[in-house]
C-alpha cells in the first residue's frame, strides 16, 4: 500500500452546520452504532474505539456529563491539532456537540495547550457563533476553554483533568475510567483534537465511505506531522495502513537512516525495518508525529535529548519514572565517557523493560519505546 494522500480533515467544502443538522436529527444510538461501525480509533495515539467510548458513557446514569477535547499536543514533533484548531475549528465543534447528543452531556471543553494561548481570543469568538447555533436550535449544550499551563503530563488524560479541577497535574488510578468518573467525578468523554473532527465527517459522509479507506485494523486516514531530514515537511492527511518504506520514499531526502513514529514517546525504526513496518494499529500507532533522521544525525545524542525531556516533564508521583528516566539518561552518559562498560546498556534495557510495566501513566510507561529501539538499532552509535 503505497502513501495515499486525502483531504477530509481540511476539506472545504464541508457545510458543517448541515453535518450538525444531519446528526441532530438521527436517533442517539443511530450516531453512536453509525461512530462503531466506521472502526475509527481514537488518533491520539492509544487507538481506544471512539464509538465504544461514546456508548460506554451513554449508559451511564449521572446528574451532569462532560465531553473535553484533549488540544494539549506537548508530544514532541507533533502540530496537526494547531493547525486543524486554526483552519477547521467548526468541525472539532460539531463533533462535540454530537457527542453530547449521543450521551446526554450538556457542558463541553477544550483543553488548550499553553503555548496556544496566543491562538485563545480568535478561538473564544468561533466559540461564541457556535454556541449561539446550538441556542438557536434548542441544544442544551455549551463549549468553554480551559486553558493548560505547558505540562506535558497533561497529555494524560486523568492528569489532564485534575489540571482541569485546579490540582496538580497527576495521572489519577484507574479503575474508575474517566466514562465512569472522569472530570468532577462525573462520566466524562475526552477525544483529542483530530478524533472530533472525523466523527464530524463520519457522520457526514457515513461509516461504509470512512472504512474503505485505511485497512481492516486502521481504518480511515490521518493527519501526519512530518518534520526532520526531509525537503517537504509539513502535515499531511494520508491512509493508515501504508508501508513506511513508501512514507520515506515520498519525504525522505534520500538518505534517511532512521524515522521516529509517534513523536518522543514512540519508536525509532531503522532503515533496514522499513519495508516490513506497518504505520497502523496492526503495525506502528502514532498520534501524528514522524520525524526523519539522515545519516548526518548522532543517534545517541536523539537519545539523550529525549531523555532530557523525559526528566523535565515527568510529574515525579511514581518511583518507576521519577528514578527511572534519570538513570537511563546518567547511564547513557556513563557509557558514552567510558565510565560504565557497554554491557552497562543490558541493565539499563531491564529498567526500561521494568518501566513499561511499573509506570503508573503513558509518561514513563512509554519511555521504553525510544530507548529500547535505539539502543538495539543503533548500539554501535551509543558505546563508541
């Protein structure tokens, strides 16, 4: 499957109060069965069925429900949601206002990240016309900004709404599940950005037209972030499914050694891998991000700058990620000063490993995915 590119994100052509109409007037199981049977996956990276979210907090009995949208993006290399909050709000809107009638919730909030504060005043006034449409066909529901403060935890959607209460960003336990217990301890929907967006256009265009793009486990397209070594970065709206070999064709320089899928938190594949990786859920997630390395870039210094970033921004609740992202970052600098032997990389491999089961969030869960995959592809760039 070859790189395929689509525009349903940013079409333009889209009549987003006649898709609001449309959804507005069919049955609230007819919405929420019409979001399963698309097969859309949340894009944010963790790939939970939309519209199994969606029905989980339908049946859910509660005094008040609250649908968030999840505009944090702190995931390095990652800037679709800017631009899709930018270009195509209306369509983040309507989504939302779906799922309120699909379950019943009457408040809605974006959670903007803090360095799109900027972007604040001219998004607040789109708010205001959309809310006055809702007003005017008698939907109780109403859209709000909750502005963040930088904190890549935040991504997280628990610690996202304790960030939303007024406490400490910290992802909470679960069980119970944010459709359960979410935001003020009522059933609560968080999607990100892009995932509100194509239940705007499933909705529009229906389930069969959605899942005949993509494959059978990834169905659909998604908006790709593509920055690095590459003559044509940018964001692009391609099917899921594809080969990354055909992605480095495409945005490659002709020299690229390495691509990261998934920002910080995801994987580093190496050229020898990219004829047999799947970008997908059958293969590699990502929430968008896909930064291109040519042979011109020292691995081990990828590795150490996110590992850097990983120290900043753990939340320091759990021992697991607290401790262990700084010794993995001290090890690496001890291998690489001739301090430790390169047998020292085995050791820090099972702290990883522990890592990825031990974390209490994505945060430290997922630091493996970069370290792991580095370290087995490019040794020979991190000991010498």
């Amino acid at each position: 499957m070859s790189t395929k590119k689509v525009d349903i994100i940013f079409d333009a052509g889209c009549a987003v109060y006649d898709v609001l109409d449309k959804g507005l007037a069919m049955p609230k199981d007819d919405v929420i069965n019409e979001i399963i049977n698309s097969g859309l996956k949340g894009r944010g990276g963790a790939g939970f069925p939309t519209g199994l979210k969606w029905k989980f907090a339908a049946a859910e009995q509660a005094d008040k429900k609250y649908i968030i949208c999840n505009a944090d993006e702190g995931e390095p290399g990652t800037f679709k949601d800017r631009e899709i909050l930018t270009k195509v709000p209306q369509k983040v809107f309507v989504g939302m206002a779906l799922c309120s009638h699909a379950t019943g919730a009457e408040e809605g909030y974006i959670y903007l990240r803090g360095e799109y504060n900027y972007m604040l005043k001219e998004l607040q006034e789109k708010i205001d016309i959309f809310n006055n449409q809702l007003q005017q066909r008698g939907v109780n529901f109403t859209i709000k900004i909750k502005s963040g403060s930088g904190a890549y935890v935040c991504g997280e959607e628990t610690a996202l709404m304790e960030s939303m209460e007024g406490k400490r960003g910290e992802p909470r336990n679960k069980p119970p599940f944010p459709t359960v217990a979410g935001y003020n301890a009522k059933p609560t929907i968080i999607n990100n950005v892009e995932t509100f967006v194509y239940t705007t256009m499933i909705v529009r265009m229906g389930a069969n037209d959605f899942k005949s793009l993509g494959t059978a486990d990834s169905s659909g397209s998604k908006v790709f972030s593509v920055s690095g070594d590459t003559p044509n970065a940018g964001i692009f709206e391609l099917e899921l499914g594809m080969k990354l070999n055909d992605f480095v064709d495409e945005w490659g320089d002709g020299d690229t050694k390495a691509v990261q899928v998934g920002g910080a938190s995801g994987h580093c594949v190496p050229r020898k891998n990219f004829g047999e990786t799947v970008i997908g859920f059958e293969g590699i997630p990502t929430g968008g991000s896909m930064m291109i390395f040519n042979s011109s870039r020292s691995m081990y210094n990828v590795l150490k700058n996110y590992l850097e970033f990983f120290v900043e921004e753990s939340c320091g609740q759990c021992t697991p990620c607290r401790v262990g992202c700084q010794q993995l970052l001290k090890g690496i600098e001890l291998i690489k000063k001739g301090d430790r032997k390169p047998s020292y990389l085995d050791d820090l491999k099972k702290l990883a490993e522990s890592m990825k089961i031990s974390a209490k969030c994505g945060l430290g869960q997922s630091v493996a995915n970069p370290f792991i995959s580095i370290i087995d592809n490019f040794k020979e760039e991190i000991i010498y």
